[in-house]
C-alpha cells in the first residue's frame, strides 16, 4: 500500500465540483443535501466565496476520502470590519480516516490563507475535530450550550405583543442591524447578507416582530418536535414575556416538546433566556447536553490578544450549520 502522501491528490475545488461532496456529507453526517445546498453556502454569501480542498484516493478511482474548507463572514473588531474565515463542513469519509487526511488539507488551507494575510478562522468544534483542531494550536475561548423550556412550561395564552410577517418586512426590522454591544467582536450584518443567511434551503425560518416595538424580534423554525430559536432581541423584559407567549401558543397547538436555543454561555443571549426561565442539562448525557467548543486560529499575536471571552458576541445566526 501507498504511504498517505503519495495515494492522495489534494486539490482546491470550484463550484464545478460540489456534487464530489454529496457522498461525504451521507457519510458522515447522514444528511441527504443536493447541490443547491452548496451553492447557496459556498458561493451566494455576499462576503465572498469558499476556500476548499478535497483529498482523492489514486487506489480507489479517485475516490473522494476527505473535505475540509472555510466560509468568510463578516466580523467587527473593536470598531474594525474584517473578514475572517468559519471552519466548516470537515469531512473524512469512514473508509479514509486514520490516514492524516484532516491534518493535510486543513494545513493546505491554512496555508493558502495566510499566503493572502486572511489567516484568521473560527469554528463550533465537533466531537472528533475539535482535539485534532486543538493539537494544531487552535484556541478554545468558550463554550455553547443548548437551552431548553419545555412546553409545559410555557404560557398557552395567546398574546396580540407579537405578529408574525414575512422576510422582505422583516428585514426592515432595525434589531437584526444592531450593532456594537460589547468592546470586542461580533459579526457584522446588513441586508444584503441577512437575506443569504436566512435562505438556508434546509430550514423554513419563521419570523415575528413585536406590533409597537418593531427593533423586538424573533427568528425561528421548527425541527422535529421542537421550535429551534435561530436569533432574537428583546428591547425590554415585557417584550421577552410576550415572545415566550407567541412561542408558547406555537408549542401548544402544535403539540411540540418545547423551545431549544443554542447561545454562548454566559453571552447576552444565554442570560435572558436563562432569566425567563429556560433550563440546561447539567450532566455529560441525556438530550441537549452537549457542548461545543468556540475555537479560533490566527496568529500567534492575534491568538493572544483576543483569546478571551469577554471580546466575543456570538450567536447562533453565525454557526454555518443552523
């Protein structure tokens, strides 16, 4: 047998070749997605299009073993818009893991940034990537954790504070464009870049905004049994009170289980949930206990001065899967 290096071709792929992704993404995530899905991920993003590299098997008829790219977004640094990179859909086929793969292309993109002084990349680590991520030097600065508030607890009285409208209204909603709230990093967003992000064709996002506070609004879909809550801002604690009414009324006729939110501990967002009364599970198992890493990569210099959690806004509209 070949050693790693020489049976792989590594190559940069195009748009040309998203359907080699398919099967990697059946593999190892189970998801059956179509190319339209890469294509509105990869290159309709208004910040700019993906870097990625594929690893070939030459023994098995070019047989794609392995993917690993990143997505630019968006982001301010103290007053500083920058484009900065997401880790994203890392993928080693079962038949080509334990041969170095992750490491070779990941480095091969790692390298192709900085040669164009882009390096900088975040990631929501996953249970096998995160520790080789975490040997090349990446930086753990936090954790997500998903928040729960069952149905039962949930109010079932209707309540007229909120309506429900459709993407074009609520992209004139200010709310989704406010901007700095802490002396550190947080994504950037306009409209332009709203409108790709809340496209994602795996998901049908629902939007409400508050009827006389038009900045108080909620994105949401529903997944399974449960409303999923993508991003929200409340401009006072009434305007929390009547969105949980809204989401209640939701659960009840619908029969879900209850509403889920995945936020940055100790963020903006994790503590009005908490403090509205939305629950984590504190054990290592057992539904919605698992936690995930926010890592990043940059320079030494850069790695230093922002590995830190009080520079960082995060929410769940930034995670390229949700």
């Amino acid at each position: 047998m070949k050693e790693t290096q020489d049976r792989y071709s590594i190559r940069r792929i195009g748009q040309d070749d998203f359907d080699l992704l398919l099967p990697l993404m059946k593999n190892c995530f189970g998801m059956d997605v179509d190319i339209e899905y890469f294509r509105w991920k990869y290159t309709k993003n208004p910040a700019g299009s993906f870097i990625g590299f594929i690893a070939e098997d030459e023994e098995a008829d070019g047989q794609v073993g392995a993917y690993y790219g990143v997505i630019p977004q968006r982001f301010d640094f103290q007053g500083q818009e920058r484009t900065i990179f997401q880790s994203c859909d890392t993928m080693t086929h079962s038949d080509h893991r334990r041969r170095g793969l992750f490491k070779t292309l990941a480095l091969k993109c790692y390298s192709t940034l900085e040669s164009e002084g882009k390096l900088f990349v975040i990631g929501f680590g996953g249970g096998q990537s995160t520790p080789g991520f975490l040997k090349f030097g990446w930086k753990h600065v936090f954790d997500f954790r998903y928040l729960f508030k069952p149905t039962l607890l949930l109010p079932r009285k209707q309540d007229l504070g909120f309506k429900e409208v459709d993407l074009d209204t609520f992209l004139q909603s200010p709310g989704i464009y406010r901007h700095k709230e802490i002396d550190g990093i947080y994504a950037s967003r306009g409209e332009a870049h709203a409108r790709w992000r809340l496209s994602n064709p795996l998901h049908e996002y629902r939007f409400i905004i508050s009827e006389d506070d038009p900045s108080s609004y909620v994105v949401y879909y529903v997944q399974e049994d449960k409303v999923m809550l993508f991003d929200f801002h409340f401009g006072s604690k009434k305007k929390t009170k009547q969105a949980m009414r809204f989401l209640g009324t939701e659960c009840h006729q619908r029969k879900l289980k209850g509403v889920v939110a995945f936020c940055q501990e100790g963020g903006s967002d994790y503590k009005v949930l908490r403090e509205s009364g939305f629950m984590l599970n504190p054990f290592k198992r057992g539904p919605l206990s698992l936690v995930v890493p926010f890592i990043f990569y940059s320079s030494d210099s850069e790695m230093e001065r922002w590995n830190s959690q009080e520079h960082w806004q995060v929410r769940t509209y930034d995670h390229d899967a949700l």
